[in-house]
C-alpha cells in the first residue's frame, strides 16, 4: 500500500494543495474561478496546517472511522485499500468526524455528507501532490509493518 | 472449526468480518431474532423521520452473508447454550460450535408505570418497533427519555408532522451524554425545531381505554396519542445467564481483554459485554455502536486464533446533522461522574464558551477523561487518541481548547509517550513524513 | 494543469525552439512550463505583500484563513491587486515621459518646434508634480466633465499615483473605490502618453507612414547588428541610428518604439520570442531598456557571447559618449565573431506609423454611418507565454478584417501582425472584406488591412479617440467600437485598456485580471464602470476558448451579424 509522505523540509505552507483539492474534487466546475463562485463551496480534502504541514487521510489500516461508522458508508476499496465516503449512504451524524485522530474527516452540513480524502482514487493520482509547487508531497511505499502475524 | 455467533448488529457482524479478514473460511452460523438482516438500529430514527428508507438502513451489502460464506438463521431466537457439549439449541435444532460469540445486544427497559400495557405505547430498538411507530396513526406523541434515541426520536416524529413532547425526568437533556451547558444549547435547537421538551418531570401514569390517550406527570397531564421509550437499555444476559456465564457487578457479561468470557470458547461483545472503561478507569457497560464493532473485531480475531488485546472502551456520542448543531462527547461529562481512586486524585474542567461553539475538557491527573465539543466538531478525533491512551496533556490544554487545534498540536505528545503506543498504531500516526 | 503543447505560430521562432533545446538553453516557454501550477491565489487575486506580517492569503475553501492580518477580505485582495497593477503600469508611463523630456532638456538636439516642445514639457512638469485640482488637460470636454464627476480626472503624480499607493497598505475604501483609483491613474499615465508623443514630434517631427521590414531577415550578415530591446530613452535611441548609419552598423530592435524620424529601428521579432534573436549568433551588441526587457536576456546574452549595455543603470555610462561606446563595441564584437551567423532569410514589408493626420475621424464616422465598416476594434497587447505565441491575435484579427471591421493597431500587436502581413498593402485584398476594402482605398495609397498607430507611450490613438468624439459629438459607447488585448503581458497594457475604458471603450483583455477571486471585484468591471463609462471591461473568466469565439464574442457585442459566439457547452454558429 502506498502512502502519500509530506516532506516537511519542503512543505513552504503554500495552500495551493487546498486549492486545487477544493477545485478539482470538490467543486462542480473544476474551475477555479467558477469554483470560488459555487454554493455550496467546495471543501478541500487536504488541510495545511500547524508548522507548515499538508495533511490528508491516511487510510489507517486499523481505522477508527469505518468501525464508526453506523451504517456502513466509510468504505474500503477492496484493490487499492484507500478508505473513501459512499455519499449517497452517508446520513451526516459525524460519527467518524468524532473518532478521526487526525481531524481530517470535514463535516458538510451544506452537503450533508462526511467529507474526506479519497486521494483521488479514481483519478489515478493524487491532485495534492501533481499540484504541490515543491513537490514535498509524494506517493511512496509504505512498509507493511502493520500487517497481524 | 464452525463458529456460532449470536446476534447480527455490529458486533456480530464485526466478528465475522474479523474471522474473514484473518483467512479463516470456516463455516459461521449466525443466529438473530431480528427477521430484517443487517439494518442499523441507530438509523431508525431516520427511518421513522421518513429520511432514510428500509433498504439504506443496511450497514452492509445484501449479499454480505454470502461473499462472506456465513449461514444466517434470521428470525430465529437461541433457546440455550449447553456449554458442555458446545451446543446451542435454536429453533427446532442443535447446533454445535467449536467458538461462540454472544452478541445478543441489549433489551430497551419499559419502567412498570400504571397503563404501560396500553396500545400506541412502545419502545424504539427493533426494526418491529420502527416499523409500528412508522405506521401507526398518530397525531400527538409522548417520548419519554431524552438520551440519543429519544432525542432523535422525537424529532424524528416532528417531522413526520406529530405534536411531539419530549418528556426526561432529569433536569437536562441527554443527561448521559452532555453537561448541563452543552444540553442547553442543543435543547435550545430541540425546541426551535418545534418540540416541546419538559425536564425534571417524570411520567406516573397512563391513561385512556385500550389505547394510550393521556401520559399524566407530577404536575400535568399531556394528551397524547402515542409514547415512545427511550429510558435506556439494558444487557441482554438471558442467554448467558442460563448458561452460567459470568456476569459482572453491572449486569453484563464479564469478559477478558480478548473479548472471553467466563466459559471457554464462549465470546461476547457489543452492548451486552462489561469492558473496562478507559474514560472511568472501572468497568462499564458502553452500549454503543463503535465499541460493540471494535469489540466484535477484537472477538472475532481471537476467536480465529489470532492474538488481540481490547485495550479498552470509552463512550463516544455525536449529535449528527440531524438536530441541526454539530455535537459531540466522549468520555465522562461532568467532573462530578469521576470516580476517585485516590485521595491525591486532581481533577479539572476546562470550559470554553464562544458564540456559536462549547468546548470542555475534564481532566483527571492531567489526563483527558471526557470531553464536549459543540459548534465546531471537526477536530474533536484528535481528542479521542490522548483520551484513548490516556496521556498528559497538561502542556497543551491552550492548543487542545483552541480554534486552530490540529494534529500537529499532538504529535510532540505522542512523541514524549510513544510507548503507549504499539509499534503499529505508532507508526500509523507518525507515518505522515514528520 | 495546462501544459502548451504548441508555443507558437511563427514558424521561424519554432524553428529555433529545437535549437534551443539541443543546446540546452531554456526559453520563455521553458520557464513557464517549470512555472506550472502558478499560484492559484496570485492567479485569482486573492494574495497580499504589502507588509511584513503576511504574506496572505484569503482562502476560498476555508474559514480559517479567508481574511488577511489586517482584515483584507477577498474584495479588497482582487481590488488591490488590480490597482497595484495600474499603479505599476502608469509610473511606467510617467517614467519614459519623464526621462524623455529630461534627456530633451540636456541633450543638444535642435527640435523640430521648439515652443510646441516648451508647451509639453511644461504640461508634463505639472502631470508629474501635484498638478492642478479639477485639470484633465487637453481631453474633450465630453470625457474630461463625465471623469471629474466621477473623481477621477487625473490632477498630478502625487495626488494620483502617491494617494493610491497609501490604499495598498491601510483604510478601508470600498473596492469600487479601489477601481476607479485604479482608472484615476490609468488616466494620468494618458495624459503622460499624449504628452510624450506631442514632444516627440516637437523635437523629432511628425511621424508619417513609414514602409519597413520586419522579422528576423532585418539583422545583416555582413556588418556588425546592433539589438535594441524594450523602453530605451528615444534620444539615445535617435542618435544611435544617427550615428550607426554614418558607421555602417545595422540596428534592429525588439518591442521599443520603430520610427524616431527620420530613423527606423527595424523590429527583428516580437516580445514574446526576444530571446530568439541570440540564437541567430547575429546580435553582436544588445543595448537593453527596462520594460519589456526580459532579465533572461542576461543569461541567453553570455550563451552566445553577445555583450550587453543597459543605459538606464546608476553609474550608467556618460550619455555623450555612450553611443560611440556601443558602435565602438559593436563593431569590436562583430569582427571577433566573424560572419558565422544564421540569419533566417524571413522579412515581411509593414507600412507604419499612422495618425489622426492620416485618419480623419469624420471620415470614419462617415464610413461607419455609410456602413462601409461595421465596426472598430483597437487590437494591443505585447504577447504572453499563456498563449500560443501570435495565434490569438492574428485569428481574431483575420476574422475582423473578414466581416469588415477597421483594426486599429497599437505598439507590439502592429508589429505581431506585421510579421504576418496584416501591414503590407499589397496583401490588403486578401484579408479585407469589400466593405472595409473599399474605406481604406479611400484613405490613400498603400493602406495595409491593419492600421498601425505606433506605441501607446506616443499617444496617437488618444489623439484619435479624441478627435472622433470632438467630431462626432458623441461619447464612443455610441459607436460600434471595442478594444481587445488578446495576448496581452504587462502592467502597462492593463492601463493602457482602462484609458480605451474611459473613453466609452468596452474593453476585451486577455489574460484575466487576478480579480477573479471575488465575484463582487468581477461584477465591478462589467456592471459599475458600464454605468459610469457607457463601457465595460468583462472580465474573461474562462480559460480555454477558441481565439475564433473570442473574436466572435467581440463581433456580437458590436452587433456584427454571422459572428461566431460561444454558448455554454459548445460552439453555436450564428445564423449568417
């Protein structure tokens, strides 16, 4: 399973990943300026925060926000492993907002949807990173150190 | 090895999702009295608000007892369990089992109030009772208990068009669940939604002929219709109980820390398990939908014969989009509910009230042992890894209470405690390049 | 992300574009690409440096950072952000005026007229000062009376440009406010543009249609070439030509001002491909200017050997001597790089340097009254790498000239479409439509399709705007007539439309002003300045559409029927 590292040496605290997030996956348009004109606006999935840090989902292998949920909408795609939000379920009691330990699920009361990090599953790669100027966002293997005996 | 697992909510099927995921095929029985499969009784209020339909109440696939080569008995009740024989007695048959699992749940309690037996009187746990409450013909209802289900039953019936009362003999609402200020503001949105809410009155009586008419309290009476239950729950011990399970001093079953009970090769988990309580530092009885899945998952897994520590339960509450004010706690509420362990024991309540938001934290030894956050929930989670492992965080209660409160905020804690932590979940969280 | 896949539609800097990457040497293109993604809160307007608390932003998709330190919100970013631009872009105006007249001030030229140069100078002195309360000098009543209303007649510097520049930085003006300081000083750079071409002539003498040649077939194989490039003190400019044709030394130029009577610099390529003419291993000397100067030229400069003067530097060389200094080093240079040089033997003729003389506005009025010509459009712009290099310009003006609309062109756009012939008259029957055709046989002799009016720092077609609203009496929202910038670049160009604005010119500009992060800035330039100039200045939001459909989109808004527009969601045709 990959996983997508942030290096914090390069990491300038920039935004754009929130941008282009909140325009690419989040609007309807994909345009930015049409974006910013949207309602509901768009929600990033990423969030730039603390000392200069981009921070997603990380797609816990143990994941609080799937045994959370009530009804079975905080899914797991079998093939890539990637955590993602099955919208039409979701019933916005924010359970999985409550037990994420990074913070990172976005309650939409617009939308009435939990919204959170897919990264881009099914866009191949994810926009944060093909959009990050110092490139401190990179997809990379991660060592299957939690895998149970 | 042929599993027998008793009930199909969310312990039961985290069970079986567990035994899957470990690579064990073997044959699974699973046994419930509920006829409907796999339906979410904390979705039910939706289903009576007309919000969500039968088939979105699912929390899995139809075809999940298949692709996961489980034999369902639905509808069917277990009579007993000869633990000698490893049997259980279902239906018209025996069934042998190598590995049981109680997940038999919890009963809703019907307090013994003069006319309870009436018509249009009911509790709301079962998709039975959803789908009563849902067709009966109603104009005026009574819903007495304002914990989660009753709260949200209540609205539920108000925008079905009801005239809804809301009836709690404690002073506030969700008594269990917010502090008196947190309950304040979320009654205050109960009320603007158009129910009416009466605390510290309690229900003596019903009255009218075959059907319910008139709920009569200490100081009034309230015509009505139709009464709801929401007092609370109860563990669902019969089984167990006639199987000469161990129950614990709160009435559940008493289990270890992988999910055993008293008997060997019988398992239990969800809301009829006592577990021990992180938040309290004593066992409890946590019914909840979260616990009864990770326990599930922790029985499942030794079950399969994989090791797995249950490190523990904590409540965790959510007041989702359907109130219309995000809320959340976790934990104890009030620093009253603390128990103290020892005379040196410190406890603290850390309140921040801005316009539109609560926050608290109650704190035991400088550790979080509860926590209500209402308005701006987003980060609470963050929260719920320094309660879970109970560190200190008496260096950053500034950041923990702020409105920027992010995870960078924690990691310097995880850093100074990572041997609270296994190998695994530690890498988890620091596995983001920091 | 869009990565250009073509840069360019002229063939010849295509051609070096493989050149350059053999030899390692990047290019314009090349940086932008690296450039990519550009911040989408610079691009939307939605940043701020103005002091050293921030750098901010206001975010669009979170709460937490939507407001500045200082309490900016996302209109006051896009306001300011667009009147940070005009302030750059008019000082830049101010400044060539400015150092024109101070080099006519010690420079020993014998001027043409010099009362007529005394009278401008003197104007200008005032513009650069506080200037006088209540003056648009010179402008028609009809424009100057309608800007005092709005408070926007452009008085002097220091109340112009240095009031503006304290808004960046404090109070709390509204942003229609902000805009219209913006067209405040857009307008005082106007009056300096008018200034400054009424002084050129004054000491040079009046410019005439000029016949030159264009592209990279201007630099010379056999004698040394001299490149000049960008804004360069037209004096300095004047007695270099002088002194260069005595000497037998070729001088060609890129994006600077082409006729310095009664001289030419030929312009051996466009803005945007200023690099290119390094790699011919033709330029012995550049002489760079500041504006429209890439600093790039530094780094492509020492590649191909080619030494460098800047005359506008601090210990800047003695002005007496410098141009000896550059022929003397020019010719050094040339003949220690011998003749080993690739010249593309690619030149186009352009007929230059139009006036009012030359365009008698009744004689407009009359042909759009006749409906000989359907319409105006002022074409401008330098050039941007967004674009692929000249493709929108030449598209949309072709299409003009085809439904017979009188193209008036101005500074880097003439020399843009002259590398393509839209100046040389014997191609005027090809591109023209009957209508149009006919109104420009009308006006003499050899009438290339476009009409060239020279620099905007020269002020000609201020000088023709107004003489068509003095001689129409009418306000030019009346007229069919529109601007367009389809490549535009520079601070400059930003200012240069607000005047066409100002004067009732509904204005088209690409690329958009990073105002588009605030829905309310955008609405200002269509609704607000509709309301007050008769014209607006649509903010192009979209970021892929056709040059065709653009051009279609002006066409409609000048009611030209048959034109190609845009619907949502695909091209519709227009029934013709």
């Amino acid at each position: 399973m990959k996983v997508l590292m942030v290096d914090k040496e390069k990491c300038t605290g920039c935004h754009q990943c929130e941008l282009w997030c909140a325009t690419e996956i989040g609007s309807e348009s994909k345009e930015l300026y049409s974006a910013i004109n949207e309602e509901p606006r768009g929600i990033p999935r990423v969030f730039v925060e603390g000392k200069r840090f981009a921070l997603q989902c990380r797609h816990c292998d143990d994941a609080p926000c799937m045994s959370a949920c009530p009804n079975g909408t905080m899914r797991r795609d079998p093939d890539t492993g990637l955590i993602y939000v099955h919208e039409p379920t979701c019933i916005a009691c924010w359970m999985c907002v409550m037990v994420c330990p990074f913070g990172i699920i976005e309650p939409s009361p617009a939308l009435k949807v939990a919204v959170k990090c897919d990264r881009c599953r099914n866009m191949g790669y994810p926009i944060c990173a093909e959009m990050c100027p110092t490139q401190a966002l990179s997809l990379r293997d991660r060592l299957d150190y939690r895998k149970k005996d | 090895m042929r599993y027998i697992i008793v009930g199909g909510s969310a312990a039961a099927i985290s069970a079986v999702e567990a035994i899957r995921t470990s690579g064990d095929r073997a044959d699974i029985d699973l046994f419930t009295d509920e006829a409907t499969p796999l339906f979410s009784r904390v979705l039910l209020p939706y289903y009576v608000a007309q919000q969500l339909s039968k088939p979105l109440l699912s929390f899995r696939s139809a075809d999940f007892f298949e692709t996961s080569q489980v034999t369902p008995h639905l509808g069917v009740k277990v009579e007993g369990i000869d633990p000698e024989q490893k049997t259980i007695t279902a239906g018209d048959g025996n069934f042998s089992y190598d590995r049981l699992l109680l997940a038999t749940g919890s009963d809703p309690i019907v307090p013994a109030i003069e006319g309870v037996e009436k018509q249009g009187i009911s509790t709301l746990k079962t998709m039975a009772d959803a789908e009563q409450i849902y067709q009966y013909p109603a104009k005026k209802a009574v819903v007495i208990g304002a914990g989660s289900i009753g709260v949200e039953a209540a609205i539920s019936l108000k925008k079905r068009g009801l005239k809804v009362t809301l009836l709690e003999q404690l002073g506030q609402l969700l008594p269990t669940v917010f502090d008196e200020e947190s309950a304040a503001i979320i009654r205050q949105r109960v009320e603007e939604i158009g129910v009416e809410v009466i605390t510290g009155e309690k229900a003596l009586r019903f009255e009218g002929g075959q059907k319910v008419e008139r709920v009569v309290t200490d100081t009034r009476v309230i015509p009505c219709d139709l009464v709801v239950f929401s007092v609370g729950v109860r563990p669902a011990v019969a089984l167990a109980r006639s199987a000469g399970i161990k129950l614990g001093s709160l009435g559940g079953i008493q289990v270890d820390k992988t999910m055993r009970t008293s008997v060997e090769d019988i398992y239990a988990a969800g809301d009829v398990a006592e577990t021990y309580d992180l938040a309290r530092g004593t066992n409890f009885i946590n019914a909840i939908w979260p616990c009864a899945f990770e326990q599930g998952q922790v029985a499942g897994l030794n079950m399969a014969g994989k090791r797995e520590v249950y490190e523990g339960s904590y409540r965790r509450n959510s007041i989702g989009n359907f109130i219309g004010i995000p809320a959340i706690s976790m934990g104890l509420t009030r620093v009253e509910s603390c128990a103290r362990e020892s005379a040196t024991d410190e406890f603290r309540e850390v309140k921040r009230r801005t316009k539109g938001a609560y926050r608290k934290l109650i704190l035991k030894n400088g550790r979080i042992v509860g926590a209500v956050f209402v308005g701006k929930t987003q980060k609470a989670g963050i929260l719920s890894v320094l309660l879970r492992k109970q560190i200190d965080v008496s260096s950053a209660i500034g950041a923990l209470m702020g409105d920027n409160l992010n995870f960078m905020d924690i990691l310097p804690l995880i850093r100074r405690n990572a041997d609270c932590f296994t190998e695994a979940e530690y890498k988890e969280l620091m596995d983001t390049g920091l | 992300m869009e990565f250009i896949q073509r840069k360019t539609v002229d063939q010849v800097v295509e051609s070096y574009l493989a050149k350059a990457a053999e030899e390692g040497l990047p290019l314009t293109w090349d940086r932008f690409e690296g450039q990519l993604p550009e911040c989408g809160f610079c691009e939307t307007g939605l940043s701020c440096r103005d002091c050293l608390q921030g750098p901010c932003i206001s975010n669009p998709f979170r709460e937490s950072n939507k407001v500045g330190i200082c309490g900016k919100d996302r209109d006051d970013l896009a306001a300011q952000s667009f009147l940070r631009l005009t302030l750059k872009g008019a000082i830049s105006y101010l400044d060539q005026a400015a150092e024109f007249s101070r080099s006519l001030a010690s420079g020993n030229l014998k001027a043409n007229d010099q009362a007529q140069l005394n009278a401008a100078r003197g104007d200008l002195e005032r513009l650069l000062g506080g200037g006088e309360s209540g003056r648009s000098p010179g402008f028609p009543p009809l424009l100057a009376d309608n800007w005092q209303g709005l408070g926007i007649g452009p008085e002097g510097t220091t109340r112009d440009i240095f009031r503006a520049f304290q808004m960046l930085e404090g109070g709390t003006q509204e942003a229609e406010e902000l805009i219209l300081r913006g067209f405040k000083a857009a307008l005082l750079a106007c009056g300096a543009a008018r200034l400054q071409g009424r002084m050129k002539k004054a000491a040079f003498g009046y410019t005439v249609p000029t016949a030159i040649d264009v592209n990279f077939g201007v630099l010379r194989q056999d004698c040394a070439n001299v490149l000049l490039v960008g804004n360069i003190s037209p004096l300095l400019k004047r007695n270099l030509l002088a002194a260069a044709k005595a000497r037998k030394i070729n001088v060609a130029g890129v994006a600077t001002d082409i006729l310095l009577p009664p001289y030419v610099v030929s312009p051996a390529t466009t803005f945007a491909s200023q690099e290119i003419p390094f790699l011919t291993g033709a330029v012995d000397l550049a002489v760079v200017g500041d504006q429209q100067a890439n600093p790039s030229l530094a780094a492509i400069a020492k590649a191909s050997g080619t030494p460098l003067i800047n005359p506008g530097s601090l210990n800047g060389a003695d002005p007496a001597g410098l141009v000896e200094t550059i022929l003397d080093k020019a010719e050094k240079s040339f003949a220690l790089r011998g003749e080993k040089r690739e010249i593309p033997e690619v030149v186009e003729t352009a007929v230059v340097g139009f006036s009012e003389a030359q365009l008698p506005a009744a004689g407009i009025i009359a042909g759009l009254a006749e409906g000989k010509i359907k319409g105006i459009v002022i074409v401008s712009g330098s050039g941007n790498v967004k674009f692929i290099q000249d493709r929108p310009t030449v598209i949309m003006v072709e299409e003009f000239l085809k439904r017979d609309i009188l193209c008036l062109s101005v500074g880097e756009a003439s020399v843009t479409l002259a590398k393509y012939g839209f100046l040389n008259p014997a191609e005027r029957e090809k591109h023209c439509g009957a209508g149009l055709f006919n109104f420009l046989s009308g006006l003499g002799r050899d009438i290339p399709s476009v009409i060239d009016l020279g620099r905007s720092e020269n002020g000609a077609i201020i000088e023709l705007l107004g003489a068509l609203i003095k001689t129409g009496e009418k306000p030019l929202s009346a007229y069919p007539i529109a601007a367009c910038f389809p490549e535009a670049n520079r601070n400059s160009e930003v200012v240069e439309a607000l005047w066409y604005v100002a004067h009732g010119i509904t204005t088209y500009f690409w690329p958009a002003f990073p105002v588009t992060g605030s829905p309310k800035v955008v609405s200002i330039f269509d609704h607000f300045l509709k309301e007050k100039f008769g014209a607006s200045l649509p903010i192009q939001t979209e970021k892929k559409v056709e040059p065709l459909d653009k051009a279609g989109r002006i066409l409609s808004f000048l009611k030209v029927e048959g034109a190609r527009i845009i619907t949502k969601g695909g091209h519709v045709w227009e029934k013709n």
